[in-house]
C-alpha cells in the first residue's frame, strides 16, 4: 500500500496558498522549491521554517514547500531541476550520486550538490508494547511498516534487518507507507512494529507515544557495527518520548541540505547565510533542528560541494 499523495505550500504575503509543483523549478533567482518529506517527519516543518526565513530575509525571494517521500524521490526531483533544495540521508546522497538501481537510482544524478551538513538521523524501531519485541530479532513473524517504498526510511530498515542477519522474508507482514498511515495502523492494532528513520523528537513518534503504548527498542553498538558503515552508534535521551524513562541505545546517520549544479550560486550563498544565521528560529521549529551547528556543516562531504555554499564557507574560515 502506497501513498502517493503530495502537498505543496507557498508563502506568499497574503498568507499561506496551495498550488502544484510546476514541471520545473522556475529558473527566477527569487523563485526557490524547498524539497522535504512526509507531515509526520522532521524535514516537513524544518521546510516551512526555512521557507519563513528566506522569504524574510533573501530579497525578492518566493518560497514553495512541498511535501514528498523525502530522500530518494527528493534527489530525483532535483536531478530533473524540479526543485531547488531539499533535505536528504547522507547514505542515500551517496548511493544516488553513483547510480545505484535497487535503492531507486537507475543512473547517476549528477547534477547533485552538497550544501551542507545538518542534523542526524536517529533509528527508532517503535513497537506495540502488547507485541513484546525487545531485539530486532524479535521482528521475526511480525507485522512490521518500514516506510514508502524505495524512501531512505525504506532502505534504512532493509539495512537494519541484514545487521541482524535478517530480511523482509522473516517477517509476517510488510507494509510500505509514510509514517502517518503507519501511526493509523498501530493504534487500529494491525501492525506490530513501525522503524522510523528521524531526527529526535520525531511528531510521528511522539504522537504515537501519547496514544498507543509502545517501547523503542534498543539497537546496541553490536548491531550497528554490523551495518557495513551506514550507521553509527547514538543514543535516544531519556524522555524523548512518553512513557521512555530510560536512554535507548540506537542507531545514527547524517541529514544534508542538497541543491542541484544549475541553481544559482548566488541563491544557494544567500540561503545557507541566512540559514545560520537565524538558527534560533529553525531549532524552535522542531526539536531535531537543535542538533544543527554550522562548525559541523563540513563534518561529512560525500558528493561536491555547491560553489555557494563553497563561497560561505571560505567566507566564515571552515574553508582554506
């Protein structure tokens, strides 16, 4: 089951005004299409966030967001130049920039550029309480959601399940959908586990916490060293969510704000400055955002750097 449904938003000064995307980015350097990902996640309200700042503060600058299936349909999009920027896993980024065909990129999308380096990502593997899973292993003959199809969120939890020497063929039940149909499912009690791939505080997770009584189960250092690279051990702070009285050892990857080689060098230098320089606002839209430092935005470089962004960063001395 697929949920193909998407949004779009633009802030314009009359408020706020749904149109569609158009075919392609319009080529005006005031025109900006911000890429994010499903409503429950984290990319969605840190896309509006940065949408009120550039509009505030880039000249001239109209700003669409719109909700997508995040990280792999995000950097097809810009690799067709129908959007500006967008966030997206580092993993992913790296795998599209190859060309790789089983994780949705049947050629290399070259025209792919690093902004910069955000937030990370940390594994939730969520379960019912009443399913009584407490390992990964647990997973097997379960009912399990792992995501839209062919999303990083997907292709995260295939990763997770060969850490543990396991595959979709051992669980009962796979469902593909984005994490609002899968909060639906769990609280109808028709599946058992959901693994969502988000920065903390996850409004998927937290509002399935309050509702439904689930555990986030643990994924230890010993699993995550078994993910050939793709993760690195993180922790879950007690009270994350409700009901997690307790740290829960996890799973960790890196968030990018990526653009594409045609933008404008100008636009992409304006919004990396603006975003850094009002990150007050950005991390009080989502808790994921606080994560954000501009002396990391260079801790991982998997594809080339935007010559925008090369051009702030050489400004502020994290470039010689």
């Amino acid at each position: 089951m697929r949920n193909a449904r998407r949004s779009a938003i633009r802030f314009a000064s009359g408020g706020l005004l749904a149109l569609a995307l158009p075919p392609l980015a319009a080529q005006g350097d005031n025109e900006i299409v911000m890429l994010t990902g499903n409503t429950g996640g984290v990319y969605y309200p840190l896309g509006i966030a940065l949408a009120r700042i550039w509009e505030r503060t880039i000249p001239g600058a109209r700003v669409t967001v719109q909700a997508t299936q995040a990280s792999v349909e995000n950097f097809n999009l810009l690799q067709q130049r129908r959007g500006s920027f967008a966030f997206g896993q580092g993993d992913v980024m790296s795998d599209a920039f190859k060309g790789n065909a089983e994780a949705g990129f049947p050629s290399s999308r070259d025209k792919l550029r690093m902004v910069a380096a955000l937030f990370p990502n940390y594994l939730h593997l969520v379960a019912a309480r009443a399913a009584k899973v407490r390992s990964v292993a647990d997973l097997r003959g379960k009912r399990v959601s792992v995501g839209a199809l062919r999303s990083g969120n997907e292709l995260n939890a295939r990763v997770l399940l060969g850490a543990a020497g396991m595959s979709y063929a051992d669980l009962r039940r796979v469902d593909y959908v984005p994490y609002n149909d899968a909060m639906a499912l769990m609280r109808d009690g028709q599946i058992d586990a959901l693994i969502v791939s988000a920065g903390l505080g996850v409004k998927a997770v937290a509002d399935l916490a309050d509702t439904v009584e689930v555990e986030i189960v643990p994924l230890p250092p010993e699993l995550v060293a078994r993910s050939a690279g793709v993760f690195a051990p993180a922790v879950i702070p007690a009270r994350t969510y409700a009901g997690q009285e307790r740290p829960v050892a996890t799973a960790a990857l890196i968030n990018f704000l990526v653009t594409h080689s045609e933008v404008p060098a100008p636009q992409v230098h304006a919004a990396i400055k603006a975003l850094y320089a009002n990150l007050p606002e950005l991390r009080s839209a989502h808790p994921a955002a606080r994560e954000i430092q501009r002396e990391r935005a260079l801790q991982s470089r998997p594809i080339a750097l935007h010559a925008g962004a090369e051009r702030y960063f050489r400004e502020i001395g994290l470039l010689p």
